[in-house]
C-alpha cells in the first residue's frame, strides 16, 4: 500500500492568535485609561475580565500606596503638638516673616501679616493663603477633641495716619476677612462648627504705629487664637500682653 505523505505541522495555532488580539486588547483599554478618568471600581471589573489574579495585585499596592501616604502626614497626637506641628508647615513654606506662631498656656496664637490671605481692599482669600488654611485645617482636625475654641479675628489699618479709616468699611472688611477664614476652616472640618467664631476689630487694636508704613503693615493682619480644652478664658488684652511686646503703648486714634 502506498503511504500518503503526511501534511508538515502548522507552525502556529489559533492560541497564538487570541494571545495576540487580548494582548491587543488590553493594551488598548490601558491607552483609553490613560487618556481619560475612570471610575476605579470599573477598572477593577476591567482588570478582572482580564485576570482575575492581577486585581489582588491593585488592592495591595493601593494599601500600601495609602499607608505610605499616611506616613508621610504630620501626626498631631495632643494640643502641645500642634504648635510644633503649625510651625514646621510655616517653615517649610518659608512664610517665617509673615506668619508668626506664639505658644502659651493652653492657647496657640497665630498672627498672619499683611497680604498672606488678602489683597488690599480684598476679602476674597488667596490661593497662597487657602493653601496653608488646607495644611492647618488637617492638624487641627487631629486634635479637635481637646480644642476649646478657635477665634480668628480680623484686623485693617489705618491708610492715613491722620485720619482713621471710614467706620462701615472699616468694621464690614474686617468682618468679612475673618469671616471667610472661618468658612474656610468649616468647609475643610477643621474642628466642629460650634467652636469656630470670627471677630472684627477693624483699625481698633493696632499693634504698631500707623505713621510708618511698616507699622502699617503689621497692623493689617488676621489672628488665629486656638486655646484648649479645661483652660481659664483670658481677654484679648491678656493674650496680647504676652504675644505683643509694648502692646499697650501703642496709640488707638
């Protein structure tokens, strides 16, 4: 009997064939993922359609990618710790000449100078100013429960050294000054509601000369007075006596 020739063995199968078009696929899906937002619930399922095996994968580099970002916070453990915590944020952004942070017993002061949160005539809040509201609100928040209350008070100047400002426009821009403070830290839950009050003192608490403009510009500031839980309630003037040097010198027109 004559035997046939056998036909020579293909050199590739249809499993190559799917491998390549998945393969296609998939890389595909990750160039439409890169050039748009995606739900991360979806492409989980994505992945998973894929291979079930690389999602557990994604979940443990997503856990330690957000322990590693824990890590990297300021932890704030009590009151004490949040002056230290305050000022390494200010020193860090080099804001040392325009932020000053004073600490006493049972309160943290903060004064910020000039035009750290507001341009002149201004109550809209600057970006450089949001964002070191955005790093305080995170430190404070870890301490809510032993803060008592958080005071920011709103202050101008005096544009004319020989005559004080015009009364409505004084008092309404402070006001409004401190008040967007106050909305700022509510809106980022930096300690609950009823503990945040805004105070307007307008040109009325100066804390240096208005007859030279550098006096002028320190007296154009906002003040954050955070004090603690279980502490004697001070006046203003107490506070100020310990913050300010030659606080009560100076003259009030």
């Amino acid at each position: 009997m004559i035997k046939r020739n056998k036909q020579p063995e293909e050199t590739g199968s249809w499993m190559d064939t799917y491998g390549d078009m998945v393969t296609l696929l998939l890389c595909f899906f990750v160039l439409l993922y890169s050039m748009s937002s995606m739900d991360q619930t979806k492409w989980k399922k994505l992945v998973q359609s894929f291979n079930p095996s690389a999602l557990e994968s994604i979940e443990s580099n997503e856990s330690e990618g957000e322990f590693r970002g824990d890590q990297t916070k300021e932890v704030v453990s009590d009151f004490d710790a949040l002056y230290t915590a305050l000022k390494e944020m200010v020193e860090e952004r080099g804001m040392q000449d325009s932020v000053e942070i004073t600490r006493g017993d049972g309160f943290t002061f903060i004064s910020f100078r000039d035009k750290v949160f507001f341009d002149g005539d201004s109550s809209v809040l600057r970006q450089e100013g949001k964002d070191i509201l955005e790093q305080f609100a995170v430190a404070m928040t870890q301490v809510d429960s032993s803060i008592k209350e958080v005071q920011v008070l709103g202050h101008t100047s005096q544009g004319d050294p020989n005559r004080p400002n015009n009364v409505r426009n004084d008092r309404m821009l402070a006001a409004q000054r401190s008040a967007e403070v106050v909305i700022f830290l509510q809106s980022r839950h930096a300690v609950s509601p009823e503990k945040l009050v805004s105070a307007s003192y307008g040109q009325f608490r100066p804390i240096a000369p208005f007859d030279t403009e550098d006096g002028r510009a320190q007296n154009r500031r906002v003040e954050i007075l955070i004090t603690k839980n279980d502490t004697v309630e001070k006046s203003l003037e107490e506070y100020y006596n310990q913050i300010y040097q030659d606080y009560q010198n100076v003259p009030v027109n």
